[in-house]
C-alpha cells in the first residue's frame, strides 16, 4: 500500500502543477525514478526501462505508464487507481528494433493536445532515454523541443511533510543502531566482509519497534586502511589488523527515506595527525550546524565551516552538505561557495564532512532537520572519536 495519503500525494501534484505553469507547461513527462516515487507511490525499481509519470495541468491525478510486467506492483503500490496506469507491450523490452518510447509517446498524445510538454532530460535515472529514443518521443509526439523541467519536482522534494520527516527520524535510529554493530565487531582477525554483514544486517531488521528498509544505493561504504582515504569504497576479502582505520558512511531506509551517518573508527590508538584532522573536522561541522536555520544561504553554512575548519590546515575541497531525503540525494540546494538558496524550515540535509586525500583520510557525518528555531540531527551518536584498543 502507499507510503503515504492520498491527500499527501494530490498536495504534491499540485504543487508540481503550479510550477508547471509558471514555466507555461500543460503537460509534463516525469522520468526520475524517485520522483514518480514521489508523486505515486510506486516503488518498484525498474529505472533500466522506459517508464513516466505523465502530469496535466488541468488534471488532479497523474498517469502511470509503464512495462506490462511492472503493473501489478504499481497497482498496490501507488494511490492511483488501476484506469490511471498504463502500460506497453512486453516486446519493446530489449528490442533492437522497437522503442517503447514510442507507446508511451502515443499515450501522451492522446490526453495532450497542446505542444507545450516539459520533459525531464538530464536526470541521473533517465539513461533510458537516449538520444536514438528522444527522437522516438519527439517524433510521436511531433513535438520538436520540450520544455526543460529538470529540477522542476526537486524544488518540491527538498521541502519535508511531517510523515517525511517522520519516516527520516526512524530511519536515524536504524542508521545509528548499524553504526554501533560495526563498531563493535571490528576487531583483530574479524574479516571485512562480515563486519560489512552485520551492518546490513542491522539496517534491514531495524529496531525492535522500527522495521528497516530499502533504497537504490547499497550499504555500507567502507573504506579500510591508514589512513582510509577512499571514497565510495566497500569491504575486502582480508580480516582486520591492528592500527586499522575504517570511514564508515551508511544509511538506513524507511519507505525510500534516508537518514545518512557516518564516522571513522580506530583499530588502535588514533596518531597525533588522525586526532588532529578529527578536531578540525569536529570543530568545523558543529560551526555549520549552529549556522542552519530557515533564512540564512546555504553559501553562509558553508562559510561558518570554513571559518572554523580552515585554521586546522587540512585541504577539503568537496562539499559539506547537500539536501537529502528520498533515495539519498533529492536534488535540493548544497553547501557550497555561491549556492545563494534560502533554507528552508522543515529541509533536511546530510552534513557530511570527507576527508579524502593522499595523506588524510577521516568521514563524519548526521542527517540534519531544519526546525523554526534552528536544526536538530537525526543521530544521537557520541560525537567523540571511535576507537577500539
């Protein structure tokens, strides 16, 4: 069953279409994965085939269209009624001659008259949709240019309901419950990969009140070494040693909603250098997160890092934070010099100091919520050094 209320959903679409028609669309072809999520409820993962939502602005409920197989998971998944979900034929899947960019072109041509169609082009989930196949679109469509809508639903994403909100709170628990596992099975001898298990273990049983979820991107990163300075790595095949580092990033799902932690962990005593980039770090992120609040510039947050972070003398050259929310990034505003974004109350963003250069390796990080009077984290980890002697 759907995540969330049908009334929730029809907020969000029409949300969508005021935005539509501030960039003068009638009709708008919604392609990332996550934001038919979003708008539907559907929540299969079928991004490697063509699939739409198709929204109108003079309609309340969108349409679902989809491959015949992926249906009946829409039909209990999503809000809308089973006459709203579409489908194409199974002998457009892995065609070298069919497209099935084309059925789904001739669906929106029959309940769009008008030429003035947005379309999501640029998405992380839409490589379906190559250039051969928006020739088959545009073709079908006789639709020579969309309106580009990248960003459009994104712009919705980044601001929380309560039941998001509630769901990202749960999925904190989750995260830290995992974190503590993996610390305490690193030890001597211990092999990587099952340090790697407990910590998935732990983020799909949950808590005893909480049931874990899923999400697209699998769990944990785990970069292992001194100093671990590898970004986005997982586990090996070797076993743990003395004076071994490990920078853990994970995050635990509710209903697709993620709340992100991270922090490094010391099999052995930390050297001067670890301690040192680890206060800097520390120093750093508390000076961000004492910055966040609704009206000041997601570029000041970035600033009252750098302020704080900057004396230490260690290089971090990537960003300290983006919004996060529905399948991990939901393409909201970053922490970045120059990101001019407003904050918002009730956004939500992961806080995420890396470090990862050839000398240095160290990760910490909390899911923050932007409240009226400033933000509050996701975690009620310590936020001293994790060390195992």
């Amino acid at each position: 069953m759907p995540a969330f209320t049908t009334e929730e959903y029809r907020a969000r679409v029409a949300g969508l279409r005021r935005k539509m028609a501030a960039r003068g669309m009638d009709a708008l072809l919604v392609l990332e994965e996550a934001n038919l999520n979003y708008l539907t409820g559907y929540a299969g993962y079928s991004a490697y085939v063509p699939q739409a939502a198709l929204v109108l602005q003079d309609d309340e409920d969108p349409w679902l269209i989809m491959r015949e197989l992926d249906i009946h998971g829409a039909s209990v998944e999503a809000y809308l009624p089973e006459s709203r979900i579409l489908s194409y034929a199974e002998k457009f899947i892995g065609s070298k001659t069919l497209s099935a960019w084309q059925p789904i072109g001739e669906y929106v041509r029959e309940r769009v008259k008008s030429n003035r169609i947005g379309l999501e082009i640029s998405g992380v989930m839409t490589r379906t949709l190559g250039v051969k196949e928006y020739a088959v679109l545009s073709k079908t469509l006789g639709v020579d240019e969309f309106i580009d809508a990248d960003g459009l639903v994104s712009s919705l994403k980044a601001i929380k309901s309560p039941a998001e909100i509630k769901y990202m709170e749960q999925a904190g628990k989750i995260a830290d419950r995992a974190m503590l596992e993996a610390k305490k099975h690193i030890a001597v001898g211990v092999r990587e990969c099952d340090v790697a298990a407990a910590v998935q273990h732990a983020l799909t049983s949950g808590t005893p009140e909480i049931p874990g979820g899923h999400g697209p991107i699998s769990m944990p990163n785990m970069a292992i070494g001194w100093p671990a300075n590898m970004c986005h790595s997982k586990w090996g095949d070797g076993a743990y040693k003395m004076n071994t580092q490990t920078n853990f990033e994970m995050g635990a799902f509710r209903h697709r909603y993620v709340a992100a932690v991270s922090r490094s962990i010391f099999l052995g005593e930390p050297t001067a250098r670890s301690r040192h980039v680890h206060q800097a770090c520390f120093d750093g992120w508390h000076a961000a997160f004492e910055t966040l609040r609704p009206g000041v510039r997601s570029t000041d947050v970035e600033q009252a890092f750098r302020r704080a972070f900057g004396p230490y003398g260690v290089r971090k050259e990537s960003r300290m934070g983006y919004s996060i929310g529905l399948d991990w990034v939901d393409g909201g505003p970053s922490f970045l010099e120059g990101d001019e974004t407003e904050i918002q109350e009730n956004m939500t963003f992961h806080m995420l100091i890396g470090i990862w250069e050839k000398t240095d390796g160290y990760i910490f990080s909390e899911t923050v919520h932007v409240g009226k009077d400033g933000a509050r984290s996701f975690s009620s980890l310590s936020r001293d050094m994790f060390v195992n002697r």
